[in-house]
C-alpha cells in the first residue's frame, strides 16, 4: 500500500487533540480499552455516561468521514476464528497491561511514563514479531 | 454535563482522526507492522503526529492545578514496571499483530456493520471480562 502521507499527519494530529481536550477540560487520559473496558464494570452513571459518550463520538466520527469520502475500506488480515484468537488476546493484553495503544502510545509517552513508553516498545515489536511469524506460518 | 459534550467532541475528532489516516484499516496497520515486506511506514506518522500535539501540551495541561470541567486529574497511579505490565502489553501485541485492530480502531470500524469486526469486538470484551472475572476471583480467596 503506498503511504498516506496526508492523513497520517493529519489523522494524527486530530488525534492529538482529541487526548489534548479530553486531559484540558475533563482530567481524563485518552485511552480506547479502558473506556471501553469500563463499561463493564459497575460503576456510577456519570462515570459510565462520559466514557459512553466518547465511544458515540467514536462511530460518530466515522459516519462524518463516510459522509464525506462515500466509504470507508476495511480489509480483514485474519479468518474468523484467529481474530477471535486476536479479541481475546486484545482483550486480556489491554486490561492486564493497563492500556493500549491510544493510552500508553498517545498519552503515556506524552506524559513520559516509563510504564507506557515500555509497554509501547514491547507491544510495537512483539507485533511485528507476531506478523512475521504469522506470514512464515502462512496463516 | 459539560465533561459529557467534551468526551462526545473528542471522541468524534479520534474517530475522525482514525479514519483520515486509515488506521481502521487492519492492512493499513499490519503494513507497518510487516517490516521484511513493502513497509508502510503510515502508522508512524500518526504516532509521530499525534505525540508532536500531546507531547508539549501535557507537559503545560499537567502543570494547571486543575482541569477545566473537573475537580481533578485522574491519572495512573502505577509507576513500577511490574510483571502484568509486561505480559499484558506481550499478549496485546500477539493480538494486535494477529488480527491488525488494536481497541480504538476496532470500536470505529464497527460503523461498517461488518460481521468479522464484531466478533473481533466481541472477542476483545470477552477478554477484558475474563482479566476482571479472575481478578475479583483472586481478592475474594
């Protein structure tokens, strides 16, 4: 695929701005799994409503994009049942690990935590290790 | 009520944000992620664009006494780089370069409606659910 150039900047840099606002007015950390995984758990209605609100926002924001571009192409890298495999293990990596992607890779390096900007490094270089294991297997 | 408008207009900029640069794409994500192949170093770029806001900005965000529509910063608390650290950011990166959806890309692309992201959703809670279970499990013994 040739490199996106333009929406990488800025899809990034909105991305930035997102977590800017989020820790500007509301004291919160921009991470997907936690607000997400939050929701599973009891919690009291106002603690449940804003996180409930970010992920509206979410599949909000793809409805603009769809709107204006026409579409949106996802292209699945896995059978059903390795991303099964790969839910699950998202799943208990996130919770166990405390963050994901946006939470330690956007925010905890921004915040230089030396738990993020670690668990960055690992999750970066064991996936890349994952996919060139994955592709020697032929799966 | 006015965090709920923050969190709502946040969201939509990272969804928007994820869908711009492609990142709900999982051949988007596991083009970086393949480095002996036609690397596609898109992914980084938004790393790199995204770190370019937050990085100066946290840093003056955090040195407020306060946020704007809260009492208080509600951060991390955990500053040791423990073992859960360690094998839950492994396990995410075996995920994530299984399948290319890491949680924010996952919840987006689920507009599509497509059948193979909700069972990866679905999947994802399952798993999130279970680290709970086993937790609640552990304190109660």
């Amino acid at each position: 695929m040739e490199t996106n150039w333009l929406g990488g900047i800025a899809g990034g840099a909105l991305i930035g701005l997102s977590a800017v606002l989020m820790l500007l007015f509301n004291g919160r950390i921009t991470g997907v799994s936690g607000i997400v995984g939050s929701l599973l758990i009891n919690q009291p209605l106002n603690e449940r409503l804003w996180r409930a609100m970010f992920i509206i926002g979410l599949l909000f924001g793809a409805g603009i994009y769809i709107a204006i571009h026409g579409e949106l192409n996802i292209h699945m890298q896995a059978s059903r049942s390795l991303l099964i495999l790969s839910g699950i293990l998202v799943g208990i990596g996130t919770n166990l690990g405390s963050g994901c992607t946006s939470g330690h890779g956007v925010c905890g390096i921004a915040r230089r935590s030396q738990r993020s900007i670690t668990a960055t490094l690992i999750f970066i270089s064991i996936a890349m290790l994952t996919v060139f294991i994955k592709q020697k297997l032929g799966l | 009520m006015k965090n709920n408008l923050v969190a709502l207009i946040a969201g939509i900029l990272f969804g928007l944000g994820l869908t711009i640069s492609e990142m709900v794409d999982p051949a988007r994500v596991i083009g970086f992620l393949d480095i002996t192949g036609d690397w596609d170093p898109t992914l980084a770029l938004v790393m790199a664009s995204a770190l370019l806001v937050t990085l100066p900005s946290f840093s003056f965000i955090l040195r407020c006494h306060r946020p704007l529509c809260a009492d208080k910063f509600s951060l991390p608390d955990k500053k040791n780089i423990d073992k859960p650290l360690i094998i839950g950011a492994s396990l995410f990166g075996i995920g994530w370069g299984l399948g290319g959806f890491c949680p924010g890309p996952a919840i987006t692309a689920l507009v599509t409606l497509s059948p193979d992201v909700m069972l990866f959703v679905l999947a994802m809670l399952v798993g999130y659910y279970l680290v709970n279970f086993v937790n609640k499990y552990n304190v109660k013994k």
